[in-house]
C-alpha cells in the first residue's frame, strides 16, 4: 500500500516546476522532523496539550502534501480516546514517515524539468 496518496502528491509533482516541488518536499522533511521531535519531547515530559498540538499540525502538513497514512496516525495521536501508548505512536509515525519520505523522493526525482 501507498504512504502517498498519488492524487495528490502526484498532482502536485506533475503540475509545479521540479525544483519548487523538490523545495516543498524538503520542507516537508524538515517539518516532519521538528513535529516528532516535540511530540517525543511533549510524551517524555507528560504535556498531553502539546503532544497533541504538535501532532495536529504533523496531520495538517501530512494531509497538504498527500501523505494519507500519516496524516490518519497524526490525527488518532491527536484524539484525546486515543489509548495508544506515545511510544508506540511516534514509532509508527517514524515507520510511516520514512516511507512517505521515500515515496516523495521517487517522484520529486522522475519529475521532468
């Protein structure tokens, strides 16, 4: 199964210059990183409201490049029923992410200038 939903990404990878395309992935790297790093800090430390918050705009980022899977684990992190450990969740976020990663990469290196 795809992490990238390829209306999306694939969309996006089609329709932008490569580099612009490229730029967004980059960003979306670098953001994914800073939102699992403050969504470990925020279980180590027993902040709820900022694991939370964080995970809420890892949906919003996920969700905006088409990184379907992702974006469906951000937001059963945000859901305060949620009984998944913080652990566990941050791993499968990181499992999910490296494949999204991948998966972007691959289009933003096909993408034709």
């Amino acid at each position: 199964m795809s992490a990238i939903d390829p209306e999306v990404a694939g969309q996006l990878a089609a329709e932008l210059p490569r580099d612009v395309f490229v730029s967004i992935v980059q960003s979306f790297e670098q953001d994914l990183a800073r939102l699992v790093r403050q969504m470990t800090d925020a279980a180590r430390d027993g902040d709820v409201s900022g694991y939370r918050q964080a995970a809420h705009a890892l949906a919003g980022a996920s969700g905006s490049i088409g990184a379907r899977s992702l974006e469906a684990l951000a937001r059963q992190a945000m859901r305060p029923d949620d009984d998944v450990p913080a652990r566990q969740m941050i791993l499968s976020i990181g499992q999910e992410a490296k494949q999204a990663l991948e998966e972007l990469a691959v289009l933003a290196g096909r993408q034709p200038d």
